[in-house]
C-alpha cells in the first residue's frame, strides 16, 4: 500500500523533471546532480465506509465495486546535491507536488543545509503532510491499492 503512494510520487516528480528515487532499498546517489529521496515517514490509515467499501466505479464501461482506506501521510523528500544551493530543488518539488491530483498537501516542512559526510553531498531533510485515498476492486481484494483523487 504504501509502496504505491511513493512509486506515484517519484513517477510524478520525474515527469516534472525533478530526479527522485526510493530512499530505500536506493544506496548509491549520483553525486553530479540533485536527487530526491523519498520515503515514508508515518501514515495513519482509516477505513472509508463499512468494511472499507466506497462504492462503485464505471470504468471503461465496466462497472467495478470498490473498496478503499483513506491516509494521513508524512512523506519524506530528503535532497542530496552536490552543491548547497538546495533552494530552488525545495521550491520545485513543492510546487510540483501541489499539483499532484492524487495527494493533497497539507503541510510542508523542511530542515536546514547541511553537509552530509556519508554520502558527500549537501543534504535538507524535507517532510510533506498530505493525505490521499487508496483504493482497490472488490473483485481483486488483494491487487495493489492505486491513489483517486482526493
């Protein structure tokens, strides 16, 4: 489940041309560029209706049951560069995150610069509060969730 919110969101700041990455299993940066490296920090799971039932979808034509949870996330966006003008990268995932349809952001918090001996490079502890909705097919209880719009 929650592997799926942060595949979404490295997918998503890709395609705004941000470089990002699974934090973990992730151990070897590029050190020529800035990269994100996203995790989850917590998240607080609650059911959507009676025994996490929302409803049903027509998609496709097909018409599909749905079960659902809703979460309350602190995302980790933790930024290596090898400059410490992380600045800019902050603003930059901020906003393109605004604009992810699938997460709503509630919050974002971010650490000071540093310099980060492990891994060579300037690192800044960022943290986005957002809730989505995870949702699935009744008729495939144990598919991978997929984020709605929230």
């Amino acid at each position: 489940m929650f592997s799926t919110v942060i595949e979404n969101i490295i997918s998503f700041l890709t395609e705004s041309g941000i470089n990002a990455v699974m934090a973990f299993p992730e151990t070897v940066i590029d050190k020529s560029k800035a990269t994100v490296c996203v995790s989850m920090r917590s998240a607080k799971i609650t059911a959507c209706g009676c025994g996490n039932y929302i409803g049903i979808s027509l998609e496709n034509g097909v018409v599909k049951e749905m079960l659902g949870s809703h979460g309350e996330l602190r995302i980790g966006l933790d930024i290596y560069s090898p400059s410490p003008n992380c600045e800019s990268l902050k603003e930059n995932v901020f906003l393109s995150l605004g604009g992810m349809d699938t997460l709503t952001i509630k919050g974002f918090e971010t650490g000071e610069v540093q310099y980060d001996a492990q891994s060579e490079m300037y690192r800044c502890e960022c943290t986005v509060e957002a809730s989505a909705n995870l949702v699935r097919s009744l008729s495939a209880p144990n598919a991978a969730f997929t984020l709605e719009v929230d």
